[in-house]
C-alpha cells in the first residue's frame, strides 16, 4: 500500500509536469512579470490537483499544498536561470522527485521504512557488491581506458596540421563534445545489467550495433587508424565491462 503511493505521486509528477504541460504555458513560464507568476502559478495548481485527484484521499489537503508550494519555488529558481541544459533538467526533476520521497517517507510510510531498508541494506553484502561494480565502470574505468589507449591516438596527416585555424575549428565543431565518454557509460551499464540478469545475449546484439558504425570505414586507407583506435576502445571497454560483471555475478 505504502509503496502504492509512492507511485502514485510519481506518476502524478511526470503526467503533469510532460503529458499535461502545454508548450502555450511552458513559453509563459519562461516570460518576465505577471505572466511568468500566473503561468508558474497556475502549473503548479495543476500538479496539486493532479495530486489531490489521484491519491483519492479527499480529506487531506497537506500533500497537495506541499506539491503546490514545493513545485512554484523549484520551478521559479529554474526559470530564472534560463539555460536549457541537460543538467538543469536533470537538477530540477531530482528536485521534484527528492520532495515526492520526503513526502511519502515523511507523511506515508513512516521512519520505520527509511529505518528498515538502511538496515537490511547498508550492511548487505550484495548490495555494496553492485554498486561499486556500477561505480567502478564509470568514470574510473574511463581514465583506465584513456591511459591504456592514448599511446594509439592517431596523429593528423602533415596536410591537416598545415590547416588553416578557421578550418580545425570548424572540424572540431561538428565532432559532439564528450559524446564518446557517455557512450562508454551506457555500454557498460548495459554490459554489466545484461551480465547481473543473465541476458548474455544481449551483449552480442550492443556489440554488432556497434560494430555497424564504424564498418564501412575499413574500406578507406585515410580512415583505418582511426577505425583501428577505435576498435581497441570499444573491446577494452567491453572487456572490462564483462570481467566486471562476471566477478560481481560471482562474489553475489
């Protein structure tokens, strides 16, 4: 039942803050005066009253004054820093859902819950098991893999090092910035999560549709030394995603 609520909350949030956010009032929002103080007002009164609604406890009128008032401040000190990144959405939606958890914990579940999953949880052996397995292939495994790499970074042609400024900067331009790292992440969450639930096939498919990337590159002389590089990476990422894995399995 307790756990019933907390997804009901949850699911309250996301509808009301996506699925019921017009891009009319989302504009509004991000306006100046009167008009970003009634639309903040008026999308917070509607998170409360999806709240309201979907808890169905019609006598309890904390929770959605907590979401109103909670939602309005969050979402004010969002809009007035206005840069659209992805860790500013991420900062505000762990915002939303910190105040949920406080909720639920606090008003809901009681303090024997949070007492009793601390318990059966911070001295657990398979729980520290997993989560420094997650841990360690994150960033320590990305500076591990940069060290044993770097020896094989492919160095420009002589006719790319006479370029001119303007040109480099216009290359380096159309590159993402630090899109390999994160694809490194997610391969080797995936690689790990495949290895801890036992669907090994899926490292296969993650490692063919890899693999169709780069494939046509073989084929151009200029391109095989960056193909090359990146092939090392990837199977020494995947490497120590598997060894990873199959240690963790083994120590649960």
């Amino acid at each position: 039942m307790h756990t019933l609520t907390l997804i009901k909350l949850l699911f309250a949030h996301f509808i009301t803050d996506f699925a019921l956010q017009p891009k009319k009032l989302l504009e509004a929002k991000k306006g100046k005066g009167p008009q970003r103080h009634l639309a903040l007002f008026i999308h917070s009164l509607l998170h409360a009253a999806t709240v309201y609604i979907v808890l169905g406890e019609w006598t309890n009128w904390i929770v959605p004054t907590i979401i109103l008032l909670s939602h309005w401040s969050i979402d004010w000190f969002k809009v007035c820093r206005p840069q659209e990144t992805i860790h500013m959405f991420l900062s505000d939606q762990a915002a939303h859902i910190t105040v949920i958890g406080f909720i639920w914990l606090l008003l809901f579940s009681g303090n024997a819950t949070l007492k009793d999953w601390l318990e059966q949880n911070w001295n657990n052996r398979s729980f520290w098991i997993i989560v420094t397995a997650y841990i360690f292939i994150l960033h320590p495994t990305s500076i591990l893999l940069g060290q044993f790499i770097k020896r094989w970074i492919p160095h420009p042609p002589k006719q790319e090092e006479q370029q001119s400024p303007e040109l480099k900067k216009d290359i380096e331009e159309k590159s993402l910035p630090q899109a390999g790292k994160w694809i490194g992440y997610f391969e080797r969450i995936l690689i790990l999560t495949f290895i801890l639930t036992h669907h090994y096939e899926g490292i296969g498919f993650l490692l063919a549709a890899k693999s169709i990337f780069r494939f046509g590159e073989l084929s151009k002389p200029s391109e095989i030394k960056n193909t090359e590089y990146v092939l090392v990476g990837t199977l020494a990422s995947f490497t120590i995603a598997c060894l990873v894995g199959v240690i963790a399995e083994k120590l649960l």
